[in-house]
C-alpha cells in the first residue's frame, strides 16, 4: 500500500531534535539473520548513467553512426571480452581501476538491466528502483521491507546512510535508518562545552530514559533518542580511522573511507547507503575529452571505488563487502543536439566484492534502428530491458542477506537472477 512521507513520519520513523546536530531519520537497520559479518553498500549513481558510455560495444558499426561524437573510439576503450552472444565489449577508458578489478574477478558487469514501459522521470524512476515495485512506487523499500521482516532486537547502529536524509530504498514500516552525512557533527550538540555539556548530555539521556506507555509518539521519540545516544560514541571513533591507503578528495571517496572505517572499528554497521550525482548528461557530455564532464564522472567512480576495495582488502574486510550499484535508467542511444544523451530504458547495474562472481552478465543490444529490433525499444531509440532488476535483488536477498526474496519483493524473481553471488 503507498504510504506518503508524511504517513511515513507519523507512522513510527520520524526525524527528532533532541539537541542533535545530525541525522534526518534516527532508529534501527537490520543485520542479516546468520550472516552478521556481511555488509552491504548500495551506491547508487543519481541522475540516470548513460550505460553505452561506460560499457561500451565498440565492435557495433551503429554505435558509432548513432553517437558521432560521443563515441569512444575502439582503439581506447579497455577490452574485457565478449558476452554469451559474442558482442566484444570494453570499460570506458577512464576505470582502469575496475577493469583490474575485473580482471582479478571480482567485478560482475549487468547488462539492459530494468523493468518493462520503463519511467523516464528521474522522481518515478528512482521510486521504482527504490522500492522494487513498478506498479506502486510509492511504498516502502526494497531494503526497508527486509529490515521489518527481522527481529527484535536490533542495533541502532545496524544502517547507515551517508546522505542527509533516508533515501527510499531504506523506509520501511517499523524501522528507519540513521542519516550520518557527517561523522564529527554526529554529536550532542549544547550551548556549553566541558563538564557542563556532559551533564546536558547526562540529563537528555536520563529524560529519554522515560517511555510512557500512554503516550505512544513520546515514547517512540524517547526511544529514538535513547537508541541515538548510545550510538554516539561508537561513531565518534570512525572518525579515528586511519585507512590504508589515501582516498581521492571528493564526496563520494570521502563517504566511502567513512564507510571502511565504520567496517574496520566494527561499530555493528552492515547495510550503508553511498550516492552520487551528476549522470544527467543532457548537454555537453564530453566523453572523450579529458576534462568533459563524463570523463569526469567516470575518473570519479573508479578512483573512489579503487580505493575502498584496495583498502578493504588491506584490512581484511573485502570478503565480508558487497558493493551493488545502479541508476535509476539508461539513456538514449543517440546523442543530442547538444552532444548530450536523454533520458532513456535499461541500464548497467555492478556488483563488487571479495566473493563476487565477476564476469558480464546478460548480452548487449544491437543498436539498428530497425522496427523488429528485440533488443530496442521506443521505435529503436531506447536500449529494452533483459534482465529484470528485481532478479538482481533476489540474489542479493537469498544468497547475501539470508532473508526470502519473494517475502521481501511481493514475487518470485529469481528465475533468470544473474549469478554472481
């Protein structure tokens, strides 16, 4: 049933200010039932990835008459092989850092992920994958739906998002996630310093203590801040990690070294929440320049993703970690008038980690503008789905989480579910 946020508010996750300076939405997130030392890191990439400008079909003569200037020319694209249906097919030149990732087998490629009559609305769209429901959009996550199927009694700090607020993958009926932007201002904010905003903190602690059975919203409030005060100081010491190697200095690097720390202080985090934007590349997408704005994107992408598998295999933790990423859609197979891309279909989905199938998964489309073109859509300017991405889901729920599939996502979608898990 499509709850709206604010039904979600008054129905038992709603943001507090109980003198914090932190998070939007503050309550507790699931840790998998049996598989307590496995963690999960959706990145989600905002804006709609155009996926034929990150894998790449460079053998198709219509990639290049469809694309004449946004085209990676063959010579620089980083080979990878070929899928099941022999479509040679390469990583853009700007992830290297993935391709040796792919190499080593630990990077599993998806492609023409997504669902049929795709939404190209940025807002239904991310709806849609956030909640694994084309049909109602506007209920609980994919993820929340698992997270109330666990049970009690669970960590407060068992989720995290580091965004500012609680994306929609993560809402659930019963249990919310802490939004944790910023490490150092996750603190109990008083007017005062020393020994008289520890009795501030003392005293707000003591007066949360209270739940008054009567007064339901009250005592779910006293308990949310209860729950957060406890979790203070076992975030205060992420901020202490040292990792092991340097991470680039921008905000999706910076919150996935938040999220190796948070890893290696074994805070009881398991399921974190990573995004960043920019992939709605309508107008001057520059893929091959070297200072264009996909080009950009891209180094991004792979420098910040580098990073934290090469940190979490220093640390021990890369068979532990499982990173999943989508977009809310792909894009349009021709390019603009303004040397951009449009909002388009199926896209690229990725999974990461120690114990990752890697391989491609699923076969490219083959990009004639023909009309009994099956693997296009949308009188051919749109690339059609193949791989359902609920089935994706399901994987992950069955053979990462240890939870049903088909009680998390209302269905059975495991049949055809790639395998890289």
């Amino acid at each position: 049933m499509p709850i709206t946020r604010r039904e979600f508010v008054r129905g038992g996750v709603s943001a507090f200010t109980v003198s914090f300076a932190a998070p939007a939405f503050l309550s507790d997130l699931a840790r998998a039932q049996g598989r307590s030392r496995r963690n999960l890191v959706v990145l989600y990439l905002s804006g709609g990835n155009d996926a034929l400008s990150t894998l790449i079909p460079y053998n198709d003569p219509q990639y290049y008459a469809r694309r004449p200037t946004l085209a990676v020319p063959a010579a620089n694209v980083l080979q990878i092989g070929s899928d099941s249906a022999g479509n040679a097919l390469g990583l853009n030149p700007r992830l290297t850092g993935l391709k040796s990732i792919f190499d080593s087998g630990r990077l599993a490629l998806i492609q023409r992920t997504g669902y049929a009559n795709s939404s190209r609305s940025h807002f239904q769209g991310t709806d849609i994958w956030s909640t694994g429901d084309p049909a109602s959009p506007q209920g609980t996550g994919w993820l929340g739906r698992y997270l109330d199927l666990l049970p009690s009694p669970i960590d407060p700090l068992s989720g995290w998002s580091t965004t500012r607020e609680t994306p929609r993958t993560l809402m659930a009926r019963t249990v919310g996630v802490p939004s944790i932007p910023s490490v150092p201002a996750y603190a109990f904010a008083s007017p005062n310093g020393g020994a008289d905003a520890q009795y501030a903190r003392e005293s707000a602690t003591r007066i949360s203590s209270h739940v008054p059975v009567d007064r339901p919203h009250l005592a779910f409030v006293n308990a949310t801040a209860r729950a957060a005060f406890a979790t203070l100081d076992r975030v205060a010491t992420v901020g202490a990690y040292t990792p092991s190697v340097a991470y680039p200095n921008n905000g999706l690097a910076q919150a996935l070294r938040t999220v190796a720390g948070a890893m290696a202080k074994s805070i009881g985090t398991r399921v974190f929440w990573v995004q960043t934007g920019g992939y709605d590349t309508h107008a001057g997408q520059n893929t091959n320049q070297a200072n264009g704005s996909y080009a950009g994107l891209m180094g991004t992408l792979n420098d910040g993703l580098l990073a934290f598998y090469t940190d979490l295999q220093n640390q021990g933790l890369l068979g532990d970690t499982l990173v999943l990423q989508f977009s809310e859609f792909g894009r349009r197979i021709n390019e603009n008038g303004s040397q951009g891309t449009d909002h388009g279909a199926a896209g690229l989905m990725m999974a990461m980690g120690g114990t990752v199938r890697g391989g491609i998964y699923g076969t490219a489309p083959n990009l004639r503008a023909v009309g009994d073109n099956p693997t296009l859509e949308n009188s051919g300017n749109d690339v059609r789905y193949e791989t359902d991405f609920r089935s994706v889901y399901a994987r992950v729920i069955d053979a990462w989480l240890g939870a049903s599939s088909t009680a998390v996502l209302g269905g059975d979608f495991r049949a055809g579910a790639p395998q890289f898990l």
